[in-house]
C-alpha cells in the first residue's frame, strides 16, 4: 500500500456542505475520486480476490473473465 496524501492534506481537501466528515470517510472519499479520476488497472491482490470470490459465486473460468474486462476499451 501506498500514500501519497498525509491523512492532514485529505482532511483539508475534502469538504462536504452541511456535513461533518470524519478523516475515514474523508479518506475513502479522496480515494474514490483518484479512482475515478485516473481509472487505474486492477492491481494483482485485487484480481486475484476478485477471482476467488467469482469462482466461489459458481462463475466458470473467472481468470479468463478478469482477461477481458482488461481488455475493455478505455482500459
């Protein structure tokens, strides 16, 4: 895991109206708008629980499903 924002910069950055944020949801919420932002590729620890969970759920060869999903366009 990587930080590249102090919990202290987050908390100045994020602001919601009529609402106080605590530093988590603060943090979660700068998190998502980076995803969002950026659209980075699945990182290996989440391709592989992703896969674990498909292959739990009854999906037949979640390895090749996560192959294509890379290959979507904008990806």
């Amino acid at each position: 895991m990587v930080s590249l924002f102090s919990a202290a910069d987050i908390d100045k950055l994020v602001r919601a109206s009529d609402l106080r944020l605590n530093i988590y949801q603060a943090i979660e919420i700068f998190e998502a708008v980076l995803i969002q932002a950026y659209q980075p590729d699945f990182q290996r620890h989440d391709e592989k629980r992703t896969a674990a969970y498909m292959k739990k759920m009854g999906v037949a060869n979640p390895a090749a499903m996560i192959e294509a999903a890379r290959k979507l366009p904008g990806k």
